[in-house]
C-alpha cells in the first residue's frame, strides 16, 4: 500500500523553493503569500494552520 505524503504545499513541497520544468529555481510565491517562508521550520504551530 502506498503511502501518501500530504504537503502544505504542493507546487513546492514545503521547501519553500519551486523548480520550473524549463530548470529555473525561484522562491515559492504560494508560500510567500500565505506566509510560510517567514518561519521556516519544520512544523507550524497548529493555530497557524489554514482549513
Ligand atoms: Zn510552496
């Protein structure tokens, strides 16, 4: 059975970073906008978290 690994974000997978298909790194402006880059840490307190 396959695990699925649920993130935050998916256009970066929580690393805050995306990678286009043409190569391009560039920050993750999802992230950005919901300001998750701010306080990269491993985990978010829980009232943080949007439903
Ligand atoms: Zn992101």
């Amino acid at each position: 059975m396959t695990e699925i690994i649920r993130y935050r974000c998916e256009d970066c997978k929580d690393t805050g970073i995306v990678k286009e298909r043409d190569g391009n790194i560039h920050t993750c402006w999802k992230c950005l906008q919901e300001g998750r880059l701010s306080q990269h840490s491993d985990k978010l307190p829980s009232h943080n978290i949007k439903i």
